[in-house]
C-alpha cells in the first residue's frame, strides 16, 4: 500500500512500514523502515529537523545533509558519507544535489527495467515512482519501489537521466540506500568458492567502519553472492529483526554497509563501481538493477520464506515453477568425456528401470569435443559419438520413456573450434594484449548483437530440431580482459537477452541454470531458470552447508541436489546411499552416477529414491523451510518442510560425526516449528501418532546411528 501524507510518503508491506519525509528544503529524507507504524504525516517530528550544529548555520546555508538518513544520497556538497551514486556531470565536475520534485503511483503495476529481469506483480503490486532532479546540472533521479499488501518486500531500483546538454559520466549508481537510525547491527553474507558455494559469515558491525561485499568476477556471485542480512545481534532463525537485500543481477555486484561517525548505518546495494562506467548522452537514461529488500522482526527463518514465497510468485517465470520436475540422471560425475552412444543407452537403460525420468547428456556431445580441450561455441553433435545424430539418440531415449537434457556453455568459445577460426574477433579482449585463457577457453563478446545472435541461433538450432526437455545453461569462467570500462554490465545485458530469447522461444523446455556449480547463484538467473545447480561438491557432507546457507534466501525448488559416486570425486568421502539421498530429498532430485557400475541391492535402494524424491518433491517444492538446527553451529544439521496446509511435513536430521555411546536419554531432541498446535500428526512409516503442540514444545528424540554421517528423516502426515 502506498500513503501520501503531506509530506510524508509511506509504503506498507503485509507487517513493514518504509517512510520518507520531504524536508522544508525538499530533501528526500528516510525516515523509518521496520514495523508498519501508523499512518500519519511525521514531517514536523522534531529528529527530521535535527542537525549536528544548528548554531553555527546561516539561514541561506543547506542543512548538513550528513547528519540525516537520506534515500537517495548525492556526492560532493552537503553530504560527506558514501554517496548512492557519483558522475561527472556536463560542467566537469562531480558534484550533485537532489531534491525532491514529484511521485506518481501506478497501481497494480510493477516497475520494469528495460533489458534487465525484474519482479513481476501478477495483479499484487503497486509502484511508487519518485522524481529528484539537481536543476543546475541537468539531472533527474527517478527512484521506483514495488510494493506488495501481502509481503514484507519493497523491490528498489533508479533510473539516472541526463537532461544536460553535453554527455553526463556516471562512475557508479546504486540500486537503493538505505539509512538506518542505529548502527548496531550484524553484517550477514555469504562467501564461498567452487565446491564450497555461500558460506555464511556473521559479523558485528562498528562504528566507522565501511563493508564492502562485492563480486567483479563478471558472472555474479561466484565468491559472494548479491544476498546480505543485517540483523540485530541477538536475531536468530525464528526471533529478531533482519533486513535482506538481494540484487536481481547475475554480473559485477556490491553491498556497502557503512557505519557513520554518528552511529547511524547505512546499507547500499547496486552494480559494482569497479570497472563500471557508463556515458549518457543528452536525454538518455540510465538503468539500475533491482534490490528486492525485505523485512523481518521474526528472526531470519520467516525472512527466508517471505523470500521463497515472493520469488516463486513474483520472480521466476517458468512454468515450470510449479510443475513437477522429472527425477533426472545427469552424465557428468558417471561418465565425464568419455562415453559412446551405446554406453549412455546403457545408463539410460539401468536408470529407466530405477525410476528415473530424464537422461541428462552433460559436457561432451558436440564438435570433436573429448577433453575440456575444444569445441566450445560448435554446437554441432560429435559425429564419432552420435554417427546417427543426436535427434536419433533423443528418439531412442523416448521410445524407452526417458525425456531428454541437453549441457550447453552458451557464453563461451574454445580457442580449438570452428566458430574461434572463423571469428577470432568475437571474444572478450584489448586487441593489443593475448587474452587470458581459463580451462581452454574464452569468453564470447556479449555486448556485440551479432554475437548474441549467433548464440540465440545456435542454440535454437538443436532446441528445435531435437525434442528436448531440459537444458543445463553452464558458464565455466570469468570474464576479464575487458575492453573497455563499464563492459562488464553491458556483458550483463547481452546474457540476459540471450537468455530472454531462449527461454521465450522454449517454454516448455525445464531450464537449469549452472556456474562451475553453483557460481551463478542469483535472482536474475531466477528470473529465467526456475533451478541452478547448487555446486558441484556432491559430498552428501559438504552439501549440507552449502544447501542450508544458500536456501537463507533462495527457495529449495531452485536448489539442483543429486546423489553421487563413492568415495566422493570432490572431496574422497565415503557416505551411505541413504545419506546422500536423505540430503538430496531438499533440492531438485536426481542422480550423477553410473548406475551401471551399482550391485543389484544398490540399483534398488536408487529406485526407492527415486520414487520417495518423486512422491516428497510437491511439499519440498511449495511447501515452507524451518531450519532447525544449523550445521555452521553444531555437528547436526536439521531441516524441516511444511506444507502450506500444515498437513504435511518432511524432516531431516544429520548428525556430522558420531558421538559417544550412551543412554538413549542423552539422545538430542529436536523440535518441530510451523505446525498446526491442534493437530495430531502421524509418522507415516511407524504409524506413531504426535500432537503438533507436543512436537513443537516438548520434541522428539532423535536416534542416530551409531556411525558418522547418520541421517534419521521423517514423514507426518496430519490425522
Ligand atoms: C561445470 C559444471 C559441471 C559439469 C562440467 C562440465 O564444472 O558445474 O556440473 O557440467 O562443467 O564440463
């Protein structure tokens, strides 16, 4: 809901409040973001006219804007902490001051960005767009904020326009600003690498201290992911305040948390000013990303849902968001390069009879690719492995039942390829200087249309000619030698319409985005691909970190989660099947293993696997996350589903490392959140019957095995 009061603007959310004041001088001032408060026009509250020295101000001077909490904060006269955005402007110089002109509301809309993902409203949303303007140098600010009655979310972003009449430089924008009263606050984010995808640091903040969490790999969030938290510091999972911020962007990103001398915080989100630049000509706009921020004063687990909700609704746009998603098998981890067409009919076959689904044929089926060598870019099958052509493996594999998923590196160019030979200019590179090569391979110059037409082309060749159902969208490297500033977001712009055009021409084909793993984690991949591949460290142990933090903010149905090989390509250990299906059940389902290698009691431990991820999927999909206990804490890790009904609940329990043995009276309890306290709720394999109120109070033992890596899970369904 929005509320225009005098000179008060106040958006409210399903429990925030998020008010701005327009001073006496036409500043836009923050004012309040947290629980809704009433509605009211709160600009005569003395603290919006406070200063740090009103005696020594002359009537004509500016109020000392570093003393206010602002929305939109310019560089250069009266405000002295970080700025929101800084440019040279058309005298040549960097200075700005904005003030406020008008707002308009569009109701029932949600704000787009032109050539970037946003969320939608699907008939929820209002927008409430506000004009600043700096008249002496020809600037107009316009900030937009989507705001929805049934969630705690507003959705931030800018658009900067130049009204000048010689070209304006912005040397940085961000996305939103927002200035919080107090600075006592932990700084949550999520920090990892290949393998160890969003490890989750938690950090106090201080006064005078300025953060920057930031990731200019050019493909989003590879070592930190565009999602922080700012939490109070008693917040835990289920009490306390927390603020997120997640970018809807998947290129160069940046959070600056920066607590000023006078202990307020401020909290700024954007496309990173490293290597960015962007000109604008007389008239021309620039446009931000969106920064979904939202809000929580019942700890970071209700953070997490109102997330998983909203995204589900109101981001991701496949059909596929609701759908069932077939069990899949992928070749990777069971086959690597090294495969025939018979050799997968094989897998195919053995997989078919287990249960599975969907064959997914990962990296090595096109040009003469039997390495990570060559071939990148050719996307033409590789007649020595498919001398019938691949449209003829697909055929096979249907007439088995089996759908078919094809792996494809869309951005990508390997030095040893037709495509290389015959455009050598098409990659990313300084003409002058040898570009840097990452796992044999360059990166194909996006910000060029012909080159995005290209991809989009190629790739719709085998999308159309070959019935295929799931396309595994990898991206193996960064981007660097850039040619010149700013590239990297307009690197950002050609990924997103190479994606746009795909996903739009195929919208029945399940589309999973990857990223060396889980590299490429983030709203705006969201936006296209209902799943990611969470990372390629498939060690049932390692997973339980990886999956937990990342669904701090990201909903479980994007999270791609297979059952693999033992030991463990990625990390050596040895875990039972039964772990690593236990831990796989709380992701997108499948399996990255050569079945054909498993003994007979193994193939049909799979099939019953793959029936249970079948039969749970609907509740682990739609239903909500309670994380229970936390494996960055302790040597467990405990997560539970909800169905929206509350009829329906799935737990899972691991226990890291084994204890010693002793009375079951020492065994640890765990209890349940989320249920309905009324009802009586029954363990649908030992018939045992619970209250809801008794399993939220009192709990329940757990009985690990007596052995590392022990998962107990648990199915109720309610009476
Ligand atoms: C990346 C992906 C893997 C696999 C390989 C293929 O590393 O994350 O899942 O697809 O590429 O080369």
């Amino acid at each position: 809901m929005i509320l225009l009061n005098g000179n008060t603007i106040h958006l409210q959310g399903k429990t925030l409040s998020y008010v701005m004041i327009r001073n006496h001088e036409e500043d836009l001032l923050n004012y309040h973001f947290g629980a809704k408060i009433p509605d009211m026009d709160y600009s005569s509250d003395p603290d919006v006219n406070k200063e740090s020295f009103p005696f020594f101000r002359a009537p004509a001077e500016h109020p000392n804007l570093s003393s206010f909490p602002q929305e939109y904060p310019a560089y250069g006269r009266a405000e002295q902490r970080h700025p929101a955005f800084q440019l040279v402007n058309a005298l040549g110089n960097s200075i700005t001051a904005l003030k406020y002109k008008s707002c308009r509301v569009l109701e029932g809309q949600a704000a787009e960005i032109p050539g970037m993902p946003a969320v939608f409203s699907g008939g929820k949303a209002d927008t409430l767009e506000i004009t600043l303007s700096d008249d002496a140098i020809g600037l107009t600010v316009l900030l937009s904020y989507v705001v929805y009655d049934e969630y705690d979310i507003i959705a931030r972003s800018a658009a900067l326009i130049n009204d000048a009449q010689k070209p304006i430089v912005l040397r940085f924008a961000y996305s939103c600003c927002v200035d919080f009263p107090v600075h006592d606050y932990d700084l949550i984010h999520f920090c990892g690498d290949w393998g160890m995808e969003r490890g989750l640091q938690r950090t106090r903040l201080h006064k005078g201290m300025t953060t920057e969490i930031a990731d200019n790999t050019g493909r989003g969030s590879r070592w930190n992911n565009p999602f922080v938290m700012i939490a109070r510091p008693e917040t835990d999972e289920d009490h306390g305040e927390v603020f997120g911020f997640n970018l809807v962007y998947s290129g160069n990103h940046s959070t600056v948390v920066q607590c000023d001398h006078n202990s307020h915080l401020r909290v700024m989100q954007g496309v990173s000013p490293t290597s960015f630049r962007w000109e604008l000509q007389p008239g021309e706009l620039y446009h931000t990303p969106q920064s979904v921020i939202c809000y929580s004063a019942r700890g970071m687990g209700e953070l997490s849902r109102e997330y998983h909700r909203f995204y589900k609704n109101h981001l991701m746009r496949s059909k596929w968001v609701n759908r069932q998603r077939p069990i899949l098998v992928n070749s990777w981890e069971g086959a690597y390069f090294t495969f025939t067409e018979e050799t997968l009919l094989q897998l195919a076959k053995t997989s078919k009879d287990a249960g599975i689904e969907l064959f997914v044929l990962d990296d090595g089926w096109f040009g003469k690719r039997d390495d990570a060598k060559s071939s990148l870019g050719d996307w033409t099958v590789h007649p020595a492995k498919f001398p019938n052509g691949l449209a003829s493996f697909a055929e096979k594999l249907n007439a088995m039942g089996m759908l078919f998923g094809l792996w494809f590196e869309p951005e990508m160019v390997s030095p040893d390829s037709e495509l290389y030979r015959a455009h050598p200019d098409w990659v990313v590179r300084v003409p002058q200087i040898e570009p840097i090569q990452y796992r044999f391979q360059y990166v194909l110059d996006l910000s060029r249309d012909d080159v995005c037409e290209y991809v989009i082309d190629a790739v719709s060749k085998i999308l159309g000619s070959v019935n295929i159902a799931y396309v595994k969208w990898d991206m193996n490297r960064i981007v660097c030698d850039a040619p010149f500033e700013g590239y990297h977001h307009r690197y950002a712009l050609g990924y997103y319409r190479i994606m746009k055009a795909l996903t739009e021409a195929f919208p029945e084909i399940l589309f999973e985005g990857c990223c060396s793993g889980g590299g490429r984690f983030d709203p705006g991949v969201l936006a296209y691909m209902p799943q990611i591949w969470t990372s390629d460290n498939t060690d049932a142990v390692s997973r339980l970190k990886i999956q937990y933090a990342t669904s701090m903010c990201y909903p479980l149905s994007a999270m791609g989660a297979h059952v693999s090989a033992v030991p463990n390509h990625q990390t050596g250990r040895i875990t039972s099947l039964k772990a690593r299906g236990d831990i796989a059940y709380a992701g997108m389902f499948g399996f990255e293993l050569d079945l054909t290698k498993m003994t007979e009691e193994e193939k049909a431990e799979v099939a019953q696997q793959a029936a249970y991820a079948k039969h749970i999927q609907p509740l682990i999909r739609d239903g909500d996350l309670y994380r229970l206990r936390s494996p960055f804490e302790t040597n467990e890790c405990i997560w539970e589903v909800v169905s929206p009904e509350k009829d329906h609940v799935f737990m899972m329990a691991c226990r890291v490392l084994t204890v010693i043995m002793r009375s079951r009276y020492f065994d640890p309890k765990v209890r349940f959140r989320g249920l309905d306290p009324d009802a009586v709720y029954e363990d649908t394999v030992t018939g045992l019957r619970y209250s809801g109120s008794l399993l939220m109070n009192r709990g329940i033992t757990l009985s690990y095995e007596f052995k590392d890596f022990a998962t107990i899970t648990m199915e109720l369904r309610k009476v």
